[in-house]
C-alpha cells in the first residue's frame, strides 16, 4: 500500500518455524449450495448495479446469462479504492459496459471473503477481475491508469475471446507477433502485481516482459511501452540485484527517456514513474555521471508535468511529488532532508488539497499521499497534525489512527504509540465487527508493536492476545488469505519475545498456542 502500511508489519526470523502451527489449518469457500453471505454491502452513490447476492450465485448467474463476471475487491479503510471508486466507477462509459456483465463487489471483511481473497490469489487492495461467462479469468485491471483508458480497456476485457491462461500461454509460444492486437494490450495492462495466479513465476514472468519489450512493434509505442515499464519494475526490484550489461543499459536508457517525454507513454505508466524512481535509476545508471543526472533531469521533469497537469485528478498531481523527492536526495545519506524548496512546495500543495477536500471518501484516499508526502519530505510532525486535524473526516479513522501510533513510535514516544495502536484496533473492531479482517488486521498490528515498545507488559500481551484470538477463531476465515499471513506474524513475533525471557513469558505464549491448535483441531479434515 505505502511506505507506513508496510511499516505496521513486523516479520521475525522465527515466521517459518511459527507457521508450522498452522500448516493443517485452511478454510475452503463453501459449496454452491451451501449458504453464504452476501458478496458485500453495494458501495452507496457509485452508480454500479451490484449483484445481491453470493459470489457462487454471481458465477452461476454470469453462466446461466453468459454474460461476463467483473469482480471487484475492495475495503472500506483502503485509501485506493475510494480514488477508484471517485475516479473510475462513476463514468458512465464504465457504468454502460458494466450494464452488460454481473458486477460483484467483495469487501474484504464480508463473511468468507478472506478465503476467496486467497482462491482467487488477490494481492491487496482494489484488484479488480474479469472472468469469462464460464468463471475462467480474463483479467485483472490496474488502478493507476488514466480514466480514459480504463474504460477502453474495461471494453476490451468484458469482450475478450479467451482466458488470461491461454492468452499467456500462446504469448510465450508465439511472442507479440502471432497475437492479435487486443489480445497483445491485454497483456500490457494486465495488473500483473497484483496476480498470485497467473501461474507464472518471476523467472518467466520477467522473460516475458523482457521479450515483449524488445519485440512488439514500434508502431505501438504506447504498447510496447508498458512492456519495458513492467520489465524495469521487475528487474530493478529482483533480489539479488543482477547489473545490466552495457548494451543493455544503454538500449533501457533511450526507450525509458522516450516514456518520460511523452504524455501518452508517461499516463499509462504512472505507476512506473511514481513508484520506481529510485530503483531504476540505481538499475540504468548504477553510478554517478552524465547517465544518471541526464535521466534523473528528465525524470525530475516528466513529474513536474504530471504535477502541473489540470485533467490529472487531485491524488495524481499530489504523487507526482513523490519521485521529486526520491530523486532529490537519491545520493544523499539516509537522514539529509530534500531541498528546502522541494519541502515548502510539498507543505503547499498539502495545505492546498486538504483544504479543498469536503467528502469523507475523498479524504480517506488522499490523507494516505498528504500525509506520506510529508514524512518522505522529512516533516513527519507536520504530518502527524494533518492527520490529527482531519481524522474525524476520514472514512474509516481507524487507517489513520495507526498511522498516528507509527509516528509517535518513530519518535520514541512509546507509551503514547501503544495506545494508539490499541486505539486503532478497538475502532476497527467497532466499525467492521469482531470477527472482520480489519479487526484482525490492526489488533495483530497492535500486538505486535506492544511486544516491541512495551515487552515487560506480559499481563496486556496475554490478556489482548487472547480477546483477539478469540474473535478471529469466532469466523469462518481465521486460516485464510491476509488473516493467516497476519496471524503468522504474530506466532513469530510471539516467539521472538518469549525469547528475550523465556521463564516469565514461555506460558503465556503456550496459553495463545493452545486456542489456535484447538481451533485448528476442530477443522474438518481435507
């Protein structure tokens, strides 16, 4: 999500050893004739005929009409999905291609829907998912591209021929020349990040991407951009790092300073130029010279176009400072804050946004960039007053709550963090339920950071680690997707501070071991 939502994690050595506690634990969706809740409640004001029903009867129902499936999973406390909803779902081209397939919204703290989030391999919110008439995927949308093109490519996905599956598989037979045209764009802006089921691993996910940059024809630039683009994302991130060789290097440099001057290449690949700065700098132009400061100056001035861009929604020009500041202290040490002028235009642009913002929607998708762009900007006490001063005009506080325990954290204000990260917890168990994914989400989160900032308090740790067991294991989900990623890290965490006093706190760690291999136990077999 961002650099603070990845914050709030704590992953410990001992995550694998953790894990083997729950290796025989996994829910299943349940059969089709079998009660289930509803997909979720409909997004109000979004103008989008939501199936009311199951998802299993969301399937049958696209079978038995042939009519596509479009599913989106979203959260209400998900800063990205109400852009997506302000942004894309509202137009009426988008509502009159949705009119001829079964729209589906599932929010990930509907009953059951973690162990569809994880059947269906979804990798954070929003992911949107076309299926064919038959249930077979045809694609996953990004969210970052401009509106315009999403409604062309929502078209192109709901009349598609065949699925994602054999799509990919005649692409690596065949490369970009045997592919028909809409079939080749398919691919391009398929949101491969957030696809745990595409079936292909890095190795031949970035073969892929790297054949198709240097074979799709260059009469389709805004294609064959979005290949290089996905390459770059991917090879620049690898771990471990593998350098370019010269030719290579030199080939990337002059295609990727052709994206960045061109407003066409530049919008559909926003999230490139907004999110990879750094790591692809690093890749292209390894060391200081003429290579690196001719790419970052032209990098620098593609974000300063999006910036200034008037069409360009409100969230978009605020994260078109992002890589400004990347890029400004991409050689500085750690801790040296950007220019000073680049810290007052990014207090600017905030104060201005906040204070043109009137809807609780609008303000929960951009507090999450506001408030990011000033601590990237070194001013996380500024940031900590935006969000404090705003909080009541969030749409689900409780996001930001933690994002205030995160600061006081940073700061050394530990006892003032751990109530915060409590706080969170409560109101999100408040706002979604007990047994919610949200509920798990920020109550594992608070757990874990009490383990961290105030370890001596073993009475708290047992007594809220048992209350938040007990509502998990009270839903049909505890064992699935982002609850049993979570609940993981929590078994590590648990283990990792038994281990700094094993005598005082080996019960209480056996005492929450205890319920989850009892829960995990009354599982009916596989």
């Amino acid at each position: 999500m961002n650099d603070r939502a990845l914050r709030l994690r704590l992953v410990a050595p001992g995550i694998l050893l953790s894990a083997a506690l729950l290796a025989g634990c996994r829910s299943e969706p349940a059969p089709v004739a079998a009660p289930t809740a509803p997909a979720a409640t409909a997004p109000a004001g979004d103008g989008i005929p939501w199936f009311p029903g199951t998802i299993e009867e969301a399937f049958a129902r696209a079978a038995a009409e042939r009519k596509p499936l479009f599913l989106y999973w979203g959260a209400v406390w998900c800063p990205p999905c109400h852009a997506l909803r302000q942004r894309v779902f509202p137009l009426p081209e988008v509502r009159a291609r949705l009119a001829a397939a079964i729209p589906v919204y599932l929010d990930g703290d509907t009953e059951r829907a973690q162990v569809w989030g994880e059947k269906l391999g979804t990798s954070g919110y929003p992911t949107v998912i076309v299926f064919d008439p038959d249930g077979q995927e045809v694609t996953r949308l990004p969210s970052l591209l401009p509106v315009e093109d999403y409604a062309d490519l929502l078209a192109a996905a709901l009349d598609a021929a065949r699925p994602l599956a054999e799509r990919i598989a005649e692409a690596e037979r065949v490369g970009p020349a045997g592919l028909p045209e809409a079939e080749l764009e398919l691919l391009a802006f398929h949101a491969w990040s957030q696809d745990a089921n595409s079936g292909l691993d890095a190795t031949r996910r970035l073969a892929l991407f790297d054949r198709f940059r240097r074979e799709t024809p260059p009469e389709t630039p805004v294609v064959r951009s979005r290949f290089l683009a996905l390459w770059l994302a991917e090879r620049s991130t690898a771990e471990p790092a593998q350098p370019l060789a010269l030719e290579e290097r030199v080939e990337a440099l002059r295609e990727l300073e052709a994206l960045l001057a061109d407003p066409a290449r530049r919008g559909v690949n926003f999230e490139l130029v907004v999110y990879y700065p750094g790591p692809v700098v690093r890749l292209l132009a390894p060391e200081a010279g003429v290579d690196r400061d001719r790419l970052i100056g032209a990098w620098t001035a593609a974000a300063r176009e999006l910036e200034a861009n008037e069409s360009l929604g409100r969230i978009e020009r605020l994260l078109a400072l992002r890589p400004q500041l990347r890029l400004a202290s991409i050689d500085a040490l750690d801790d040296a804050p950007p220019p000073a002028v680049l810290q007052a235009r990014v207090r600017e642009r905030v104060r201005d946004a906040a204070g043109a913002i009137r809807d609780t929607e609008e303000m929960q998708a951009a507090m999450n960039t506001m408030a990011g762009l000033l601590e990237e900007a070194g001013l996380p006490e500024e940031a900590r007053v935006l969000i404090a001063e705003h909080l009541g005009e969030t749409a689900a506080p409780y996001y930001y709550v933690g994002w205030l325990a995160g600061i006081e954290a940073e700061a050394g204000r530990n006892a003032e963090a751990v109530a915060l990260y409590r706080r969170a917890w409560q109101e999100a168990r408040a706002a979604a339920g007990p047994a919610s994914m949200s509920a798990f989400r920020w109550g594992s989160s608070y757990l874990r950071q009490r383990m961290k900032l105030a370890p001596d308090e073993a009475e708290a740790i047992e007594t809220d680690g048992a209350a938040l067991l007990a509502d998990l294991l009270a839903g049909p989900d505890a064992f699935s997707g982002g609850n049993r990623s979570r609940l993981e890290g929590v078994l590590a965490a648990l283990d990792t501070w038994k281990a700094a006093d094993p005598e005082s706190r080996q019960p209480v760690v056996d005492g929450l071991r205890e319920r989850l291999s009892t829960a995990c136990a009354a599982l009916p077999a596989d």
